[in-house]
C-alpha cells in the first residue's frame, strides 16, 4: 500500500518514515470506549475471519483526548510498533476506527501500512442516506448490513422511510389495522399474489440500537398528509369520501389524503408519533408532505367548513395549518420536525414554526427559500446526483428510472449553494442521498444502486471543499471498491 486512499477524504495526512507491520490485524488494547472497541473487532472477524488477527506484537491503542466541542473530530497515528486512534467521544473513536477498518480491509495476510498522522473532522453534521421500505420491503437483516457499510464512509444518518401509499410498515398498537390491511398490497407483476411485510417491535429496537453502535442516528419518517392510501384502506373514515380506498397496487401521485376537515385524523397521528417517540431517541421526526393534491379537499364539505372556520382561501393553506399542528405535535414529544420542500408552499397565515426543518428535494431553490426564511435545510436535490434510485449512467440495460445521476454529479452536489450568504450557509446541516424502491424488488438490486454513488455523496459532505479532487477520488475509488468487495457488497462498476 503506497498511499491510504481513503474515503471520505480526510482533513489532513502526515506521512512518515517507516511501516507499521503486524502477522495479522493486532487487538485493541484494554482501555477506554470498549463498546467501539467490540464492534471493530466484530467488523474486521466478519469481513476476514479469526485468522485475520495477529498472534505477535503489535497493538492498536484508544485514548480520549479533551476536545468537548469536536464530537466526531479524531487522530490516527500509525508508528512502527503501534496504532492509536484519540478522541474526545465515542463518535469520534468510531469514525477513526473506519478509517483504520478500510486500511485493514486493503491489505492480505500480513499487515504493513505506511507511518502517518490522519486528523480529521467532518464539513457537516448532517451525512445521511434515506432507504424507502414502503414501495419495497427490505428485511432488518439487510438494513443492518448496509447500515454496517454505510459507517465506513462515515454515514451517521438513516432516514428510514415506513409509510406511504403503497405500505404501511410500523406497528402502532391503538390501530391494529394499520399493518393487517395498510401493509399488504396487490403485486402486479404476478397476479393473485401480494407483497408485504410489516417491522416487529423487536426488529425495530434491534435495527436502532445496531445503527447506534455504529453511531448512526436513525430518523424515521412517516408521511402525511398526503401518500396516504395505506392509511385509507384501513381506516377509510379518515379520507374526504369514505371509500372504498385500497393500498396502491400503482406507483405515482394520488388524490386521497387525509381529510384535513376531520378531527378524527389526529387521535391517528398522536398514537403514530407516541410510537415514534417510544421506538427512536432521535431527535427528529420526518413528516413528509411532499406531492398532496387538493382534489379532495376542495369538494370536502369538511375540509369546506374547517376552512371557513380558519379563515382560509383556499385548500392548498391547509397543509400549512396541518404541518403547523403535526410540528407542535412532535414537540410536546421533545422531537423537531423535517419536511420535504413542499411544507413551505402556502404559509402566509400559518407559518412554519422557525425549529421545522425542510429537506430540499425538488432542486437547489427549497434550500435557498427556506435559510433565507431562517430554517435549518438538508441538501437532497433530485437531479444533481442525491436520487439513487435514478440510473447510474444512461444505459437502457442499467437498473433504475426516472433519470441518470452519476458519481460525478453526486460528488460535485453542494449543499451551500452561491445564493446562499453567511448566515443562509450556516443554516445547512447537511445532505443526504435517497433511495426510492418503486423499481429495486430486492435488497442486492438496491446495494448496486447505493454503491459507489453514495461513497461520493459521503465524500461532498464530509471532505473540505477546497480538497475535493474527482480524479484523485476516483484512484481512491477503484481501491475502496476492493474494500467492499470484502463486506459482500454488490457494486455498480463501468
């Protein structure tokens, strides 16, 4: 190994004279941040077995550094007779501790990696990746795995899409029916036949606390008011028209929502977010509204009176008035709000409470709009490399839809944008790539879509601006994809 190549790109490397050079990969000593320590260890005895560990000399050693302010900032020296990884938090112990793994994971039997210094640090708080589990069910087994590749780039954000039209995926005790009917819906693609599946309680606690190990924030999204025939097709009182409603067997944009004139939505939404509440410390909660269409309300004799009553115009300020009270809703639970872009639509007489984050999704301008309004904005634009559901280049034999995003548009994405001043900029927390599964039937499809492309989108986040390289990072690539390889994980490669 002539140079690490790393991704992300760290902050800073130092060179020195001389290798560190071990029989095998050398235990941690006893000390400090065992619970890091443990998942290391697991990490590296899954990707290369036991006999992967050195039998001789040679120790890695993780010592806390006081630096209370710098809570994923480390230290990696790397001498002749010795590793150490410094930090002031576990957070930061686990980030050096991937980048020690993708060392270790480039190497073959004995192990020799050059001396030197890494100090590294992220460019933002927010690195995260969304996987929708509604349009396609993903097993927990396979979301741990990702979730495990995924802490290599250093990802520390899993938004965990579980409802939408086409399935309701989390238990909620008061509404049984929510996952016996809004769970399952008919599969076109075999007639007859229906596709399904619903997370326990003990999958969902295990999931979480996985992702924490791995000091990964899991943000769950539910969607409303809108994307809600699963909703429906359980408890069709809820809707404008009363039904029939069914799970959507078809992807796309529909009609039925939740009748914002009816005051029996909100018991719902009180047990849904007290679930939330119970199963993720989180401190967010993703409350989509995104793509609702006002057909309904608009002939509503409900949604009519409710906005008379409000002293409303007209059915698109509802959403304000919804959003405005769901927010409220989550913060007597001690949880902050997310929204995609669409929430800042129509809020002259109910403004979005200042805490409410927007996800920027349909391009750069919902970012703009919203720190020009004073919120805080995850970076996700649809077409500059953030939809990894897209293709990965135009090819019509290539898995995907709706577009090609490329590694170099995903890698070129920034979250502050040049309309973006000071304090506009200080506002970003981050970015994040979304996978949407209309068209990814099964987890290995969905690994080929996610990888490389997000080891880009990890590096636009992570790395300084000024260091970004795409030819420098793509040397890197070719080594870190060998990295994969040894997690098991299927890759798109030209």
């Amino acid at each position: 190994m002539s140079n690490y190549a790393i991704i992300p790109h760290p902050a800073s490397i130092e060179y020195l004279s001389g290798n560190f050079q071990c029989s095998g990969i050398p235990r941690i000593a006893d000390g400090a941040f065992q619970k890091e320590a443990a998942v290391f260890t697991d990490q590296i005895h899954t990707a290369l077995g036991d006999e992967a560990f050195a039998r001789d000399t040679g120790v890695i050693r993780l010592l806390k550094r006081e630096n209370p302010s710098a809570e994923e900032s480390y230290r990696l020296e790397i001498r002749p007779d010795e590793i150490c990884v410094s930090a002031a938090a576990g957070t930061g112990i686990y980030r050096g501790l991937q980048t020690l793994r993708q060392l270790f994971l480039s190497g073959c039997g004995n192990v020799s990696i050059p001396c030197g210094i890494i100090e590294d640090q992220p460019r933002f708080p927010w690195r995260g990746f969304m996987l929708d589990c509604s349009r396609n069910f993903y097993s927990a087994g396979f979301i741990k795995h990702l979730l495990d590749a995924l802490s290599l780039q250093h990802i520390n954000i899993f938004h965990w899409h579980l409802t939408d039209d086409q399935g309701w995926r989390l238990p909620v005790r008061q509404y049984p029916l929510l996952t016996e009917i809004g769970s399952r819906r008919k599969d076109r693609r075999f007639r007859g036949e229906y596709l399904g599946g619903i997370y326990t309680d003990a999958e969902i606690r295990d999931i979480v606390s996985f992702a924490a190990d791995r000091h990964i924030e899991v943000v769950p999204e539910v969607d409303l008011p809108g994307h809600t025939s699963s909703v429906l097709a359980a408890y069709p009182s809820l809707g404008c028209t009363g039904g029939p409603y069914q799970v959507e067997d078809r992807f796309g944009i529909f009609n039925e929502v939740l009748c914002a004139g009816n005051d029996d939505i909100f018991p719902l939404v009180e047990a849904v977010f007290d679930t939330l509440a119970a199963y993720f410390p989180s401190r967010y909660v993703h409350i989509g509204g995104d793509e609702v269409r006002f057909k309904r309300w608009a002939e509503c004799p409900k949604c009519n009176k409710r906005l008379a009553e409000l002293g409303l115009k007209k059915p698109p300020q509802l959403q304000s008035w919804l959003t405005s009270r769901f927010a409220q809703m989550l913060k007597q639970r001690g949880k902050t709000a997310i929204g995609w872009d669409e929430v800042l639509e129509n809020t002259g007489q109910f403004p979005l409470p200042e805490d409410l984050v927007v996800m920027s999704w349909r391009g750069l301008e919902g970012g703009n709009r919203a720190t020009a309004q004073g919120h805080r904005v995850i970076m996700a634009p649809q077409h500059n490399g953030c939809y990894l559901d897209h293709k990965n280049f135009d090819d019509p034999d290539e898995p995907g839809h709706l577009g090609v995003n490329t590694i170099e548009q995903g890698y070129h994405m920034e979250a502050v944008t040049p309309d973006m001043d000071e304090a506009a900029a200080s506002l970003v927390l981050g970015g994040q790539g979304n996978l949407w599964s209309e068209v990814i039937y099964a987890g290995k499809i969905a690994e080929y879509m996610i990888f490389p492309r997000i080891c880009a989108i990890a590096e636009t986040l992570w790395s300084d601006k000024k260091s970004k390289d795409i030819e420098d990072f793509f040397r890197r690539l070719a080594i870190h994809q060998c990295r994969l390889d040894k997690l098991g994980v299927l890759q798109c490669r030209k």
